[in-house]
C-alpha cells in the first residue's frame, strides 16, 4: 500500500499529472471503501398493465425444476422414480400427505437459503470495524506522504475530504434499518416470524400446486431484506403508540382460497366460531369448523360446546382422535385423548380428513362414505385405501385362522371388487362383525371391530 501511494504521488510531482493523479487517488479510496455508484431505477419492476409477462415463460421454467428437486429430496412421486434432471413432479398422485411434505421439503430449502443470509449480515456487520479503520489508516499515511511531496498543497485538503467522503459512503450505504439494527435482534426477529408462520401453514389445507407454491412464497417474504425491515418498523411503530408488538403483515390466512360453491354456505356461516379452548382451535374460521364438523359426522353450527359437556362436536373429536390412535398408536403417541384440538398435529390431522375425503364437495359425511367420527381418525391416519386392502386380506385372513370363517366364505370375499369405502367394503365388515359376534350395524368400523377383529386399539 506505502509503495503504491508513493509511486502515484512521485508521478503527480509533475503539475501535468496532478490533477490526474489525485483522481486515480480518490478512485482507489472509493474502492478502498467499498463504493459502488448506486443505479436509479424508478418502477423498473413494477407489474405493468398487461397480464401476460415475458418472464412468465421462463419462471414458468424454474418452477418446473425447482419443484423438481423438491419431490426428489422428499422422495415424492416424479415422473421417473429417482431423477430430476429431466423428470418432473407427478403431481396428479400426490394426496394430502404429498403435499404436506412437498410443502415442509420447501420449508427447509428456505430455511437453509435464510440461515446463510443471516450468517453473512452477521459477518458483515463484524466487518463493518475493520473496514472503518483501514479507511482511517489510509487517511493519515496518504495525508503524510502529501506534506512531504508537495507541502503546503491544497491537495491535503482535498485528499481529506475524499476520505472522509469514503468513509461517510461507507457508513451511509451499510446503515439501513437491517444493518442498524443489533444482528441478534434481526435473527430473533426473523426466526419468530419463521415459527408462526410454519404453525399457520400447518393449519391450511394444501390441496393444489397453486396452494402449495403460495404458501412457501409467503414463507420466503419472512426472510427478504425489505420484509425484515418492514417488520422491525411496524413493531418498533406499534410498541411506540400500544405497548404491544402487533401481529406479523405476513399471514398464512390468506393462503386458503374458497370454492365457488362453498360462497352460500360462507355467506350463513356465523361471524365467528363459538366456544374456541384454546389458540390452535379458535385459529380455524367458522368456514373450517364447519368442514371439521362435517367430516366428524356432527350438526355444522360452527360451535365446538363447551369442552368436558356432551356437546357432539366435542364429544365427536374425542372419537376422532381414539379412531386415530387405534389405528397407528406410534404416529398418534402424542396426542391426546381429550375432546379439545391441543396441537398442530391434532388439528393438522383433522385438515387431512378435509381433504381426503373431498369434504367440501360433500353434503354430509355419508356422501364421503364415513359413518362415525371414530371412522374419520381410524381412515385418516393411514389412508383409506391401506386400511381397506388390510381388511380384505390380513383381517380376513385371521378370521379364517380363527376358524371364524370358511376359506370358501374367504374366498367369495375376496371376489368383491371393492373401492374405497363402498358397499361392499361394508358388507365385508358387517360379516366380520357377525362372524365374531359382534352387531352387525351397517358394517361399522368402531373400537369393538379393532378391539376383537383387528386386534388393535386395547
């Protein structure tokens, strides 16, 4: 550095290459510093009149890719099992269960692109010290090679404003609200922002690539530069004139959106949903309630009743989640036995009988094949399908084993084409329920049938 500042100023003894070689100086400050000529662009990426864009096409691209190496690392349906360089998501396979982990496989990519930038804000800022104090170096070795070369000069003054220029450019283009704020506080900032969101993605029903897509756009606004900003500002505004910090602008209500059809039954929904225990049930809106009561085979008022009462809904969610932990005691170890939603996973489940049932679409959940709220856990918990190809075969099997069934009757069952819960899925468990004396009603899958048939749910 010494050598250099020397061998410009020895060559600017000349009085024709002065002022040259005080522009070169000023230049290296500025690059010492760190300047950069910032581009003013006004609505350069503003939305446009049109609604087809050019970018469109290519996003369109990187969508297809990026979608791609998601199902492959959460080892989701593609259209060739295990590659993503020319394959894609097969998207019309995917369930309730696919999206959810397409959706936390995003999740975590945007964790991982998040904790870098942080981890680099934290770096800068730890530079922003040294960086200072080279300019502040460079200033006094510059200021007293000029008193030797050219004394007296007005070219010690002008040398001084540069630096003092590079350092007040330096300042000024790092000292945003996102670098002044303590780095720490940006991190615990963004990481709470993170958890809430992660909870209300959690309690959407994700049903489609759009929903899907939506809702890690949404995700990634917590962790963008501007969105810190915008978050910091509103929580210092807020505490200012409340007290309180507020609520997050970044929400994941309005990742959901209604049905055409569902608008009359929106429209004589009540404002709000009644008798709520706690936040992970008065999160869900009248809307959802009364979808949730639906697919539990309960009156849809919107109202859970008082928990510990008779109430049907309440009463209804008890039997969901004992239907739930019959079926899978390891999934379900967590949850609870109660009649209240007391965690995400509960009422996450819950979202998935929704949707796996076509809930929405359905008047009642007798259209949806279901017969009790107990059969909406049991089916959710795995899926209808392998439950119901469990019945046909190691069910049965064990019957005949139990000497409970001829292997003639067996076999008479097993040549019913059976689809889901239809017809003859009920007939083949009302004659279970007989053969192990157990009533008949309709072919009902209740805590008998999996205490006495199945062998389960002791």
């Amino acid at each position: 550095m010494k050598s250099s500042v020397l061998g410009i100023f020895g060559h600017a003894a000349g009085r024709s290459g002065y002022l040259a070689s005080l522009f070169c100086l000023m230049s290296a400050v500025a690059l010492v510093a760190g300047c950069t000529k910032p581009v003013m662009r006004e609505y350069a990426n503003a939305v446009g009149a049109d609604l087809h864009d050019s970018s469109t096409t290519k996003n369109t691209r990187y969508l297809e890719v990026y979608s791609s190496h998601l199902c492959y690392q959460a080892s989701l349906p593609m259209t060739e099992s295990g590659s993503f360089a020319k394959h894609v998501c097969d998207f019309g396979k995917f369930k309730s269960a696919e999206w959810k982990s397409f959706v936390d496989m995003g999740v975590y990519d945007i964790d991982r692109r998040c904790d870098a930038f942080l981890e680099s804000l934290y770096y800068r800022d730890k530079s922003r010290g040294p960086i200072l104090e080279q300019i502040s170096d460079s200033r006094s070795l510059t200021r007293s090679v000029l008193e030797i070369v050219v004394p007296g000069s007005r070219a010690i003054s002008i040398v001084a404003a540069a630096f003092d220029f590079a350092e007040g450019t330096f300042v000024n283009a790092r000292d945003g609200l996102l670098q002044a704020l303590d780095q720490t506080t940006v991190k615990s900032l963004v990481y709470g922002r993170q958890k809430k969101l992660k909870e209300e993605i959690a309690g959407v029903t994700i049903s489609s690539k759009p929903a899907a897509l939506n809702a890690l756009r949404a995700y990634l606004r917590v962790c963008m530069p501007f969105t810190i900003e915008m978050e910091a500002n509103s929580i210092l505004t807020t505490v200012q004139k409340t007290g309180s910090p507020g609520e997050s602008l970044i929400r994941a209500s309005a990742l959901e959106i209604p049905k055409a059809e569902e608008k009359i039954t929106r429209d004589s929904a009540p404002a709000e949903t009644k008798n709520a225990a706690n936040k992970i049930e008065s999160a869900l809106t009248p809307l959802q309630v009364r979808h949730v009561q639906r697919v539990l085979c309960v009156g849809e008022d919107a109202d859970y009743g008082k928990t510990g009462s008779s109430a049907e809904t309440r009463r209804a969610i008890s039997d969901f989640k004992m239907g739930a932990r019959a079926q899978n005691p390891i999934k379900t170890v967590n949850y609870t036995t109660d009649d209240k939603l007391n965690t995400i996973a509960e009422r996450s489940l819950l979202f998935d009988a929704v949707t796996i049932f076509n809930i929405a679409n359905k008047t009642s959940c007798q259209d949806a094949g279901l017969k009790s709220s107990f059969e909406a856990g049991l089916f959710t918990i795995d899926g209808v399908d392998s439950f119901v190809e469990f019945v046909r075969t190691d069910v049965v099997d064990s019957a005949v084993q139990d000497k409970k069934m001829t292997d003639k009757e067996k076999s008479e069952l097993l040549d019913l084409a059976v689809s889901g819960l239809d017809e003859n899925f009920r007939k083949i468990t009302k004659i279970l329920r007989e053969k192990y004396s157990l009533e008949a009603k309709e072919g009902i899958v209740d805590m008998d049938f999996m205490k006495n048939i199945v062998g389960s749910g002791n």
